[in-house]
C-alpha cells in the first residue's frame, strides 16, 4: 500500500499538482504528502509521518451514493440552523457542496447557493503562511449569508480554519463545517461546530 501511494504521489507530482493537491486527491496530510513525493518508489529510507490514507472512490465516483452521503451532511448541516450557502472546499468539497445546496433547498425550501473556496495549499507557492484562500467569483456569494463549510476529509483542520476566516471576512456567517471523515477528531474550529459522518480516531 505504501509504495503504490508513493508511486501515485509522485505521479500527480511529474503531472504538476502541488503538495497540498497531492495532499487532497491522496486524502492524507501534507506532511505525509510531502513525505511521499521525496521517497523513491523502490526503497524507503525515511520513517513516515504518522497518518491514514483515506480512499472513498467507492462514493467519490458514483452519482447515487454521492447523493445519499450528501444527503446526510445536509441533515447535519440543518441541525445548525438554516442555510443560505454551502462552500465547498476545492476540489473534494465541491461535488459535496453542490449537492448539498440541492438537498437543503429542497428540504427547506428557501434559495440555497454554491461558492467554491480555493486554499492556499493548492497554489504553486503555497509554502508562503501569510496568504489564505478565495471564494471563486464565478459562484454564489458569502457575504451576508448564514454559511455551511464542506469538504471530504479534515486532516488537521487547518483549511477549515482558512475557509472560516475567509468567510468572515467577506461578512458571512459560518454556521458548521461538515466532512465525511474527521481525521483529527475535531468537534470545533475557531468556535464552529465540526460533523462529520466518519470519526478516525488514534488509540
């Protein structure tokens, strides 16, 4: 298993993705990304990082349980209260995100939007710690806008953590984050309530 990651890693990397996009696509840390994309596919010579490699292609590439799963964030999402857009943090987030906004209209019926949020991670100079992510322009607006955050998998909470203070920047209001798998067994972020459908936790 570990050499077929360091293998994909360091495929995506001769494609031009970036560690953090290396990072989202393998679901793992960018720690272990970077870890990954040093290795040679043939011998190890370092210890890894501890972490765990997150595969949910079984969801991620079919339309019906895509729906269902996004049906469930959107429960958990409503719990919080009412929502006027779902963000959904790119890449993974979004097919979430747009589901999701179809869902929780339906449910509510009330006019819920997209936005896409592009973190810094996926930059090509990402390793700079001052800068943080965007809203795309392309899509709905925050501003003004009781806010549901969405991505697949949380790995140390660092991009929810960006997306929130983008969101408040830009005058919306975060009401949750919501994932599919919580890595880091967050229950908050900056004081937003994280759901996730799947907990991992370390013993």
């Amino acid at each position: 298993m570990k050499q077929k990651l360091i293998a994909k890693a360091q495929e995506l990397r001769q494609h031009g993705f970036t560690t953090g996009e290396i990072a989202d696509e393998l679901n793992v840390s960018m720690d272990t990304a970077r870890w990954l994309t040093l290795q040679k596919a043939t011998e190890e010579k370092t210890e890894a990082p501890v972490d765990f490699a997150i595969n949910w292609k079984s969801i991620g590439g079919n339309a019906t349980r895509l729906s269902y799963v996004s049906g469930a964030l959107s429960d958990m999402a409503l719990s919080h209260g009412e929502v006027d857009t779902v963000v959904g943090i790119a890449v993974s987030g979004v097919p979430f995100a747009t589901v999701m906004a179809d869902f929780i209209e339906d449910m509510t019926g009330l006019d819920t939007s997209i936005a896409i949020f592009h973190p810094n991670k996926h930059r090509k100079d990402a390793d700079s710690t001052d800068d943080e992510g965007t809203i795309s322009t392309n899509f709905g607006s925050v501003e003004g806008k009781k806010v549901v955050i969405v991505d697949d998998v949380i790995t140390s909470g660092k991009t929810a953590k960006e997306v929130i203070h983008t969101v408040k920047d830009l005058g919306g209001e975060p009401t949750c984050v919501v994932v599919l798998i919580d890595k880091a067994g967050l229950s908050e972020i900056e004081g937003i309530p994280v759901e996730s459908l799947i907990k991992v936790s370390r013993l």
